[in-house]
C-alpha cells in the first residue's frame, strides 16, 4: 500500500468513521526528548517546550514538517544529524498491525493498550518451573526492558588505556559538561568602584562644576580578572594509551576558561595554543599531528622544562598562572636538571599541579629517578586515568587559590 501525501497520516490507521479523540502529544515529545538526551545530544527540557510550541503552527499531517521543525530545534551541532534522524525514524515510525507495543498516542495515534513488559537481569536467578508455566509468554514483537547499569557509571571508574573508541566519544561528552575554574586574582590596575583609595583624576573631573571644591570624592578599588593556565602534557611512547584523551581533556579547557596555554613535550617541547583555538576537536587534532614532530618518543622533561622555563615562562607563568603537568614520571634525562627546573616553575607560578595516569592504580609507587626529582616541586599531585579522578580535578580547581 502507498501512502498519499495529501491524506492526513492518521487514516491510514484509524477505522472510518471513528471519532478522534486526540493524543498525548506531550507526553511523546518529553520521552522523545529523553531518547536523544540518552544518545548524547544536547537536549534540554526548556528545548523541547520551544519544540511543543513550534509544532503548534505546523500541520501534524504532514510528517516531513514534524521532522524539519523538531531538527531544526533540537540538534545543534553537525555530529548530531545521525542520531536524531535514526531516533526519529525509530521513535515517530508506523504501528504496526493497527496499534504499537508502547502507549505512545503521539500524532493521533490510536494505538493498541498493550503494556511494556520488563524482563529481570540476566543475572537474576529464574522462577520455579510452576511460576514459569503460569507466565504468559513473551511477545516477540514487544520492547524489552532490562534494568542495568548506568553506562555512564561504568565510564566514571573505567580507566582510560581500556576505553574504545565508542567509550571515548561517550568520555569526550562527560568532560565538556563539567564545570572547569581556576579561582580569581586581585591585579595591579584598578577601576572605580567601593575602595580605600580616592580616584584623584575622577575627582577633579567630577568636582569642577562646583568651582574646584572637593564636594565629590570617588574611590577606586583593585580589578579582579580569572587565573591563567599553562598545561604541560607528555606525549611520549609511556604516555601513548593516554595520550588521546588527555588531548581531548586539553581541548576542552582550552575552549572553556580563561587564557590558557597548551604544551606538548616528548623529546622536546612544542606550543600548540594555536592548534587548539578550532572548534571542532577533530580538526584541532589534526592541527596538532601536524605541528608535533616527536609523538611516542622517548621522554625528556628536565631539557622540556628548560626550554619551557627559559623561552616561555615570562610571557606565559607571570600573573599568578596555575601550571597543569601532565606525565607518568619516566624520564631519560638527568635527575639534577629535573630538579633545578621544577623548582624554577614551581617559584615561577602560583600553583604546580602533577597529573599522573600511573596515579590511579592501588599498586603504584614513584620508585623512578624522575618521580622522585619532581615530588619535592609539586603542590598538589593528583591522578587522572579515569572520568571519576576528572571530576575530583575540577572540584579541586575551584579551591586552587589556597596558599602553599
């Protein structure tokens, strides 16, 4: 059978003559809209009441409207495209045999009241044999309902080497809904506002209407402006099964706070800021792969952290930056010029942070040459193999402007 475009959708599985009672059309666009928020869409419930009203002012008829409107509301970046429209065709598609497993009366719908039926977890122990034979049986045809997992709970303590490439997509969404800051400093320059000190040049501009006596005396008060970043990553062969993430990790903070620098190091060390300023992470990746020459080499922080101390610091640690170091310790250089560098970046900033992947297992120890050069140096060392030990970090971030 073909479907005639100019019939409303609705007769096609309504018998003649019956009178159209309406549908939970709400109710459907709210379980839509958990649909595509559980496929990792940016979908919000405030989205999907702006959704509600648009479909006001189109004809429900005509399923082609339904689709363009609810896209054009509802998906807001390119990667997007595919799962709405596979969400879509799976979610608004034709009951089959005159009604659908769920009551979902969306569209006019008059569908069957046929209820969902929830199978236990695999793992639960199964009924006796009488219990069994007054079960009615499982319609194939119906939606099956196992409890599980949240998977995205599973993805908080999953370290980050045993993830796939699913799982990392699924992590990349996890890091850029947290909330990421650095605390706030008081600078040099100042701007008008309550304060002990008297703006001089406010004053004389604001009392000489009245003949050059001071009847007005404006303050003027410290500005306060975010902390800066300065990120220093290890992309060495020891660092390879982090390494991507952790990128992704760096981008994000790069696109989300305030003045940040990015760093690479392996054998030598590169800047790559201006890589990361691309919206797209692929394509900033991409940059990177290109600019970096020394990927999965061999690991050389003491000569890094030299050129970084002596070319970069004075443009990039002044104003009270927090410095982010990012490696596992293994180091082939010389533990005494380890030393010597970590502590001029740790008096160079305002707080020295060591992230180490190796951090996470119960089993680890710094036992290496180039651990113990630079725990002395480090205010805070801290682990990050997983989304759990991420959300500790940006909890910790926003009580960074604590002393030494």
């Amino acid at each position: 059978m073909t479907i005639n475009a100019d019939k409303p959708l609705r007769s096609y599985y309504i018998p003649e003559g019956t009178l159209y009672e309406g549908g939970k059309l709400t109710e459907n666009l709210l379980l839509f809209g958990r649909l595509c928020r559980a496929l990792g869409m940016d979908v919000t419930p405030l989205r999907m009441v702006e959704v509600a009203r648009a479909l006001e002012f189109v004809k429900l008829e005509r399923k082609q409207d339904i689709y363009h409107t609810m896209r054009a509301l509802m998906v807001s970046r390119q990667r997007d495209i595919a799962l709405f429209e596979e969400a879509f065709r799976l979610f608004w598609r034709m009951p089959p045999q005159d009604g659908t497993t769920l009551d979902l009366q969306s569209l006019g719908e008059k569908r069957n009241q046929k209820k969902t039926q929830f199978l236990p977890p695999p793992d639960a122990s199964p009924d006796d044999a009488h219990e069994a034979q007054d079960k009615p049986a499982i319609d194939p045809n119906l939606i099956a309902i196992v409890p599980t997992i949240s998977q995205q709970e599973v993805l908080r303590f999953k370290d980050f080497a045993e993830m796939t490439g699913e799982e990392i997509l699924a992590s990349r969404q996890l890091i850029e809904r947290l909330a990421w800051s650095l605390g706030e400093r008081v600078v040099r320059r100042y701007r008008p506002g309550k304060g002990r000190h008297v703006d001089l040049r406010r004053s004389f501009r604001s009392n000489t209407r009245f003949g050059g006596e001071f009847v007005i005396m404006p303050t003027r008060t410290r500005k306060i402006k975010p902390r800066p970043l300065v990120l220093l990553c290890d992309v060495s062969g020891s660092m390879e099964r982090y390494t991507r993430l952790l990128l992704h990790f760096v981008h994000t903070l790069a696109n989300s706070m305030y003045q940040v620098e990015s760093f690479v190091f392996s054998t030598k060390l590169t800047r790559i800021t201006r890589p990361l300023r691309f919206k797209s992470i692929d394509l900033a990746l991409r940059e990177v792969g290109t600019t970096v020459n020394d990927w999965g080499g061999g690991t050389r922080t003491g000569d890094s952290l030299h050129d970084f101390n002596y070319h970069w610091a004075r443009r990039v640690v002044g104003r009270g930056a927090i410095v982010l170091l990012i490696t596992d310790g293994w180091d082939r250089g010389e533990p005494d010029e380890l030393r010597d560098e970590m502590r001029r970046l740790q008096h160079n900033c305002h707080r020295l942070i060591w992230l180490n992947p190796l951090l996470g297992s119960a089993e680890y120890e710094p036992l290496t040459r180039g651990a113990q050069a630079m725990l002395p140096y480090v205010d805070d060392f801290l682990p990050i193999h997983n989304m759990a030990s991420l959300e500790a970090l940006a909890q910790h971030l926003w009580r960074v402007d604590w002393k030494r």
